[in-house]
C-alpha cells in the first residue's frame, strides 16, 4: 500500500486508466475499489478533489509493479 497526495487529478486518473493491473483506492474502512474506467468512483473522486482545493490524499494499492512506479513517479513530479 502507498498513500500519495495528487494535484493533477486529470492526468493520474489518465496514466491510472492506462495500468494493466487493478489500482485499487482504499477506504477507512478497509474496503477497496478499482479506480481503473471506474466513471462513479472517479466522478467521487472529482467532487472530493475539488472540495479538498486541488489536491487529493489517497491510499492505493498497486499489484503491478510497473504500474507502482508509473504512478509514483507521476506523483512524485505532480508537487
């Protein structure tokens, strides 16, 4: 699991949309869902960006390590 801040919430649901394994969003509850073309949960997503200013706090787990690092990296050149 990973937790990442992300301002640009546009291009990671992009790259996230592009991974060939799932990216799963974790919840406080310890449920997860599959961000990947999932247009409700990026849609909530969104609606939270925006309330939140712009940015985004999000635990994620990441199977394809790939995938991991593709997004981290975007991450990490998002701040």
């Amino acid at each position: 699991m990973i937790k990442l801040y992300i301002f640009n919430l546009e291009e990671f649901l992009y790259l996230a949309d592009r991974c060939s394994g799932p990216v799963n969003l974790l919840s406080e509850g310890g449920k997860s869902v599959d961000i990947r073309n999932s247009c409700s949960v990026q849609k909530n997503l969104y609606q939270e960006h925006r309330e939140n200013g712009g940015r985004l706090y999000l635990g994620l787990k990441i199977q394809n390590v790939k995938d991991y690092f593709r997004l981290v990296n975007f991450s990490i050149g998002d701040m």
